[in-house]
C-alpha cells in the first residue's frame, strides 16, 4: 500500500497533467479534441480520488 506523501503526490501530479491536457485540448485544432477532453477529465477525478483517500478513515 502506498504511503499517504506518494498518494498526494501522485494524486496532485495526476491533477495538474490532467489539467494541461484540458487546457491544451481547448485550444488545439486536433480532430480528437474529445477524446483528449475524456482523458483529462478521468485524470482529474482519479488524481482527486488519490488526494481524498490519502488520510486515513472515511474517504471525503
């Protein structure tokens, strides 16, 4: 199990990657700009998850 540090800093990693995915895919003229929205969004709800479970007891 991973300590509660290394969930945090994955989970803020995740966020902040998740979150340039988004940005860029707002402005690139791509044909799959969905696709990388999808992928931003999931980023940002598991890195959020990992940040909310980090503690122990009940989750937020």
């Amino acid at each position: 199990m991973a300590t509660n540090q290394t969930m945090v800093v994955t989970g803020v990693a995740l966020i902040l990657a998740s979150s340039v995915i988004l940005i860029a895919s707002g402005t690139l003229t791509l044909g799959v700009p969905l696709a990388l929205a999808a992928i931003g969004t999931l980023g940002l709800a598991a890195g959020s998850l990992l940040v909310g479970v980090s503690e122990a007891g009940r989750a937020v």
